[in-house]
C-alpha cells in the first residue's frame, strides 16, 4: 500500500512538471485500419475492424504498426483496450527518443504490467512491474506519456508506470519486438480490441513547473 501511495504522488508531481500540450490528433477512425499496417509477426491470427475497435486475433502474436509519422519524443499517446479472450497480453511499442520500449499490459500469465526493456530487464523483472487484473471483455482507459527524462503510464487515470530513463538502457525484447516500431499494438495468444487512438505533442517537462497535465 505505502508503495502505491508514493508511485502515486510521484507520478502527480512529475506530471506536473510538464508544459502546454498541443490538440490531440486522431489515428484511428473506427471504420477502417487506415495508416495501420499489419505486423508480419510469425503466425498472426486475423486483423478486422469491428464496433469501432481494431481486432486483433488470436494467434501467436497478431498486431498492427502505425505507417505515418509519429513522434520520438515529448509526446502523450492514449487508447482504450480489451483482452477479449484468452489469458495473456497486450502490449504498445512506443518510440523513446532513438530507441523504443514495450508497455506490456496482461504478461507472463495474465497480470504483469511494465515496461520492457530496462537497463536489460523485462517488465517482470525492473522497478515497473506492478499486478493488475484485467477482465476479460471490458475496456481499459489508457495513456502513456513519454520524455527525454521520463516514462509514465495510467490505466483509467490511476497511475501505474512513472520512472526515470534519462541515461538508462531502454530498448526492446529479444526476438522479433523490432517488427512492431515506431508504434505498434500487439496482441500474444489473446484475442484483443484496441480503438478511440490518440496522440498529442507535448512541450519538454519543466524543471520545478507547475503547468497542469
């Protein structure tokens, strides 16, 4: 309890921090896949769009990467999600300055949250691992708001990622995680839903600040 209490004042504070935004920017219409490029990951299941969602089948990793421009850094991303059947997770590749990192939501049996990789560690294994039960069928507020200094992540407005990656090692797993740059959603062993995908430009975070988020 006392570890969640600081994760979430840290993350209040920090997200103060940063400066004006620009309008958010819609990458997904509910219609079609659009810029939405299917992943040629080694055995995917079927990609549809379905009720406003991306659908990503089930097979042994299924997902889409984006085909437009997109930023590296300073940049806020938001979505909303649904393990739809199965027992594993779904995860976004995101840019990080000149590398990339992997928010895993639903890992290693179907409750590890984090960020892979840090300094050489998995989200099961750094300081952003946290357990999260996901329902299947019902869909999840998220946002990911990414800087030079800093990496945060919310689930329906709780806080679940805030740690510092300024002159870490951030990149991606082993194997074919790569396929999935510069953004991309992936979908291991489950069926899942992704829709309502937005981004918006953030001005860099200002030491000692106080611009609201």
């Amino acid at each position: 309890m006392e570890i969640g209490r600081r994760r979430l004042v840290a993350g209040l504070l920090a997200s103060v921090r940063w400066a004006a935004a620009s309008e958010w920017i819609s990458l997904f219409d509910g219609r079609n896949l659009g810029g939405w490029k299917l992943t040629p990951y080694n055995g995917p299941g079927p990609v549809t769009v379905q009720d406003g969602a991306i659908r990503l089948g089930r097979g042994r990793l299924t997902g889409v990467r984006w085909g437009g421009e997109f930023p590296k850094t300073d940049y806020e991303i938001r979505f909303e999600a649904a393990r739809l059947d199965g027992n594993d997770f779904l995860s976004i590749t995101f840019p990080v300055g000149a590398s990339h990192c992997e928010w895993v939501n639903g890992g290693w049996g179907g409750e590890v949250v984090g960020l892979s990789n840090l300094d050489g560690y998995d989200a099961s294994e750094n300081e952003t691992s946290t357990l999260k039960q996901f329902e299947q069928g019902r869909w999840y507020r998220f946002r990911l708001a990414v800087s030079e200094e800093r990496i945060q992540g919310w689930i329906d407005d709780a806080v679940v990622i805030d740690v510092e990656v300024k002159g870490r090692q951030v990149e991606l797993r082993f194997g074919d995680s790569d396929l999935g740059t510069p953004l991309g959603f992936s979908a291991y062993a489950i069926e899942a839903g992704v829709r309502k995908i937005a981004y918006r430009r953030r001005e860099a975070p200002r030491a000692g600040g106080a611009d609201a988020i």
